[in-house]
C-alpha cells in the first residue's frame, strides 16, 4: 500500500499537479476570504473564518475530481494497471494508496489556511475571541468532506479509461453528494422524506460540525460513505474477474 | 513441475478464448506459446499472473494454486504483459526502484543497479521512461519482471517491434536469464521460438495443437528431409511418386519439383538416380527445411 501511496506522491510532485491545486485552492479561498469586497472578512467586520467553509467545498468539488481522475482511467488506458494487479498486493491495498495519496494532497492544501486562523485569532478584538471550537469542527469537517470526494474521485475514475469522463463524473457526483440532496427536499415532499434526504446529503453535516459540535452521526456518516465508494471502487475494478 | 495446468478453459461472453488447455512445464525450462493473434496465449498468461480467474479447470505454479494462493504466485513470478506497459513519467531508476518495492527485497538500491547492469540500461537510468526508444523500454519491462529473482518469468510478446539488433539483444538476454529460470515467453514469430525455446506450446483457437521439443517437432511434421529440385524436361507426377521411398511430391512450377521422401530414404539419390535413367538433367537440387513457420501454419490453418 505504502509503495502505491508513494507513488502517486511522486507522480503528483513531478507532474505539478499538486502544485496547481495547492496554489488553486489558497487563491481561490484567499480571494473571498480577504480580498473580494463583498465578502471579505476585512470588510465583513465579524471575527470568522465561515468564508473559507462555504467556498472550501465548492473549490474542492472541482479541484479533487482533477486529482483523483488519473488514479485508474490513466492505468486502465496504457495497461500498466494489468501489472500493478499483477503485483502481490490487494486490490484494497492498492486502492487504499491511491486514496491516502489524494487525501494526502487535500490535507497539504488545507493546512496553510491555518495562517487565516492565526490571522483573525490576532484581527479579533479583544485579541484571541474567535469561535475555536467551531474553526476547528470546520476544519474536521473540511477535511472529511475533502475526503469523501476523494472516494467519490477514486469511484469514478476507476468506471472509465477516459480520464475527461472520470473528471466530468467525478465532479457530477460531488456536486449531487454535497448539495443535490437539499435542493430536492424543495420539492413538496413530506417531512419524514425531506429530513431523511438532508441526512443523505454531505452539506447537512458539514453545517453541523461547523458549530464544533464533533457528533458520532456525522463521523458515522463520513466514514459510511467513504467506505461505500471505496467497496464500489474494488467491485468495479475486480468486474474484470467476472 | 514448475507450471502445470490443466484443461484451463476461459470463457468470455459466449467466446472460448482458452478451450481445455493441458500441459506442464519442468523447472528450468524455456517455453515458447506460439499462436495466431486472438488465440488465446494471453488469456492464458493473465490467468498464470492471477490478473483473471479461469472459467474452468485449474493451473498451478510451483505447487500453489492460481486461484488460491494468487498473491504467493505473483511474489513468485516476474510478467512482462503484452505491449509493455510502463509509466512513462517516470525516471528509468526511480521506476525500478519503485517496482522493488512491491517485493520483499534486501538492499534494492543494490538490486535495482545490477538489473541495470544486466539489461544494459545503465546509460539510460536517469532518463524518463517516456523518452526511451522501445527497445530500451522492453529492458525496462524486463528488468521490472526480473527485479525479484522470480521463478516464473512470463513474458507475452518480449521482442514485438524491435528493430532486428535489438531483437538479438534481446534473445540473447532472455537466454541469458533462462539458464536459472522458468520462462514461458509469447510470440507468433517462428524463428524467434528457433532461436530460444526448448519446448513449443502451439495453440490455435483456444486449443493446444502441439507439445514438443522443437528439435522434435520439426521432424514430426516433416517425416524425412524435402527437396527442391529442377528438371530439364518435363517430368509426370506419377513418374516421381513411383520411386521407392519417396512420399510426398509437389509441383512447384513448371519443371520445378518439391519431393519428401521417408525418414530412411535419401531424396537426392533416388532423384539423381533417376535423373539418369530417364536422360534428363537435373538443374538444381537443394535441401528445403520444414521450418517451424511452416509447421505453424499447418497446424493452425486446419478448419
């Protein structure tokens, strides 16, 4: 697992893709957080970092499908995926590799938001009177958010050997995933149907570890669906045994 | 045994592409899978490397199961799959070593720089994978099977689009590595199966058409030696097929002949003889070797 990992790394390293969403990514969230006039913190006037967890997701929903889409369409169109199986590894240890070494770059993309946090600790008034608990279930939040989408990215790129189709799916399914759910409960559905719908969608319990508030459900939820798009991964790519 | 199978079937959809496959190989030996495209000689190396199951039957590597012990088999064998696929953004180095890390390996730096001693990519190890020629590729893809001393090499296709100095280079190399080891090494050339292998598997279809020695094989099909032989006159058929000992005749073209006379008989002599008797001259003799390519084409050209 480790040498799959490893190798992704390296690929990512040499290929400049990590450098691209790493910069993309503290751009875009660095534009709205302090520059952008309507919604700059600095204009905003309140000691919060809620800009960088509203944009976050939707900055990521396209970021991670692009990082996550050569993982298996790459291998599946030169055939050196019929050597990397052919190795005497699992297909869950390989696929545990390629989705620690995204997730890995999603966490390497983050972590310099953290200067934001030690910003506006200083920007606060009195100094040091921020929502700590809350940033920090955010960043929970962010984080298992971004890996989910790495699970949804792995799932989709190993559907196809294209790696455009890998991207276009991947970002449809993130998109559906954290937000499809609660335009849908819209629609003039029961209530028992519309709260079950929320609980589907990724959004709702994002918002509620955003408060700080580190419930099980959430974490069960998280984990639940990471692990349902990894077993979805390993039953597409062992179809070949069918 | 070192690979031993048995009545392997693999059944894609509604297409037999292996079709009751049986033979096994002894330690040591160099096999060549001969057979027409799409006739089943990968199929087959993808169920020996574990990367698809059978449909039916079994086959086996040192002992253990492919389907059962798939993961002791792969440590066990080294493949080189059809095409050679490679990363190619990878450095030639960085590639080998990161191949080693697959296997359980002592001192890999140590490893990796022998393999590339030994497939002579030493000049070439700090360049991209990508920006090889493909007979430099092809040592990488030998290397990376060779890294862990396997003791099943299979490699499906080793010399396809070499240019012919590489092709040597190449053979000599697979030679060189299967006096410790297995191989079962692919192709649909003739001469290349001449030039390495011990034993040929012919398939044709899915099915096995022929287990031998290749020694063995070219007598088998052949029975005794054919000649090419030019009259001055024109000769009947009939005349020829008359002589004692001779088996087969063929016109070729005008009074151009193809004879095959029976393992005991020398064709030349009887035609001489002949030649002689009748007063006619014989123009040019020469000895015409059933070569492999032929026997190949017989076996496999069968409805």
């Amino acid at each position: 697992m480790f040498t799959v990992f490893k190798r992704e790394i390296s690929s990512f390293l040499s290929s400049l893709i990590a450098y691209i969403v790493i910069v993309v990514f503290l751009l875009v969230t660095g534009l709205f957080m302090w520059v952008f006039p309507d919604y700059s913190l600095l204009d905003f006037g309140y000691a919060s970092l809620d800009q960088l967890f509203i944009i976050g997701p939707w900055v990521f929903m396209f970021l991670i499908p692009a990082i996550t889409m050569r993982f298996f369409s790459e291998e599946k169109r030169t055939g050196t995926i019929e050597l990397l199986f052919t190795k005497p590894v699992t297909d869950t240890q390989i696929i545990l590799g390629k989705f620690f070494a995204g997730f890995a770059l999603v966490v390497f993309a983050v972590l310099p938001t953290l200067l934001y946090a030690v910003t506006l600790w200083f920007l606060a008034d009195p100094v040091g009177n921020i929502d700590t608990g809350g940033i920090i279930g955010s960043y929970i939040g962010l984080l298992l958010l971004g890996a989910v989408f790495v699970s949804i990215g792995l799932f989709a790129s190993a559907l196809t050997d294209n790696q455009i189709v890998a991207f276009i799916l991947g970002l449809f399914l993130c998109f559906f995933f954290y937000s499809a759910f609660d335009s849908i409960k819209l629609f003039n559905l029961p209530v028992k149907v519309q709260l079950v719908l929320e609980q589907l969608g990724i959004s709702a319990h994002f918002y509620a570890m955003s408060k700080g508030v580190l419930d099980s459900r959430d974490l069960v939820y998280f984990g639940s669906v990471i692990a349902l798009f990894v077993a979805l991964t390993k039953t597409v790519l062992e179809s070949r045994k069918w | 045994m070192s690979v031993q199978v048995k009545q392997l079937t693999k059944i894609y959809g509604t297409q037999k592409a292996v079709d009751g496959i049986s033979f096994d190989i002894p330690e040591g030996a160099i096999v060549g899978l001969l057979g027409p495209n799409g006739a089943g000689k990968s199929t087959t190396m993808k169920i020996l490397t574990g990367f698809i199951p059978q449909t039916s039957g079994m086959a086996t590597v040192h002992g253990l199961d492919v389907e059962k012990n798939s993961l002791e088999i792969r440590r066990l064998t080294g493949y080189l799959p059809e095409s050679n696929p490679l990363y190619l953004d990878m450095y030639v180095q960085e590639y080998l070593h990161y191949a080693a890390g697959f296997y359980e390996v002592n001192d890999p730096a140590k490893r990796v720089k022998q393999m590339l001693e030994m497939t002579g990519l030493g000049v070439e190890q700090h360049k991209k994978i990508g920006q090889l020629s493909k007979g430099y590729r092809q040592r990488v893809g030998l290397a990376q099977a060779m890294l862990h001393d396997p003791k099943v090499l299979i490699l499906d296709e080793p010399t396809s689009g070499l240019d012919p100095n590489q092709l040597v280079d190449i053979r000599a190399l697979i030679k060189e590595i299967g006096k410790s080891k297995t191989i079962i090494l692919s192709t649909h050339i003739m001469q290349e199966v001449e030039a390495m292998c011990e034993r040929v598997l012919i398939i044709n279809k899915g099915k096995l058409v022929a287990n031998d020695a290749v020694a063995q094989l070219q007598r088998k099909v052949a029975g005794g030696i054919t000649v090419q032989v030019e009259f001055s006159d024109a000769v009947q058929q009939r005349e020829l097929r008359s002589l004692s000992g001779i088996q087969e005749v063929r016109n070729e073209q005008g009074n151009q002949w193809l004879v095959t006379g029976d393992a005991k008989t020398d064709v030349r002599k009887t035609l001489f003889d002949y030649a002689v008797r009748s007063g006619k001259t014989v123009l040019s003799m020469s000895q015409h070797e059933n070569s492999l390519e032929e026997i190949f084409r017989e076996l496999t050209q069968k409805p």
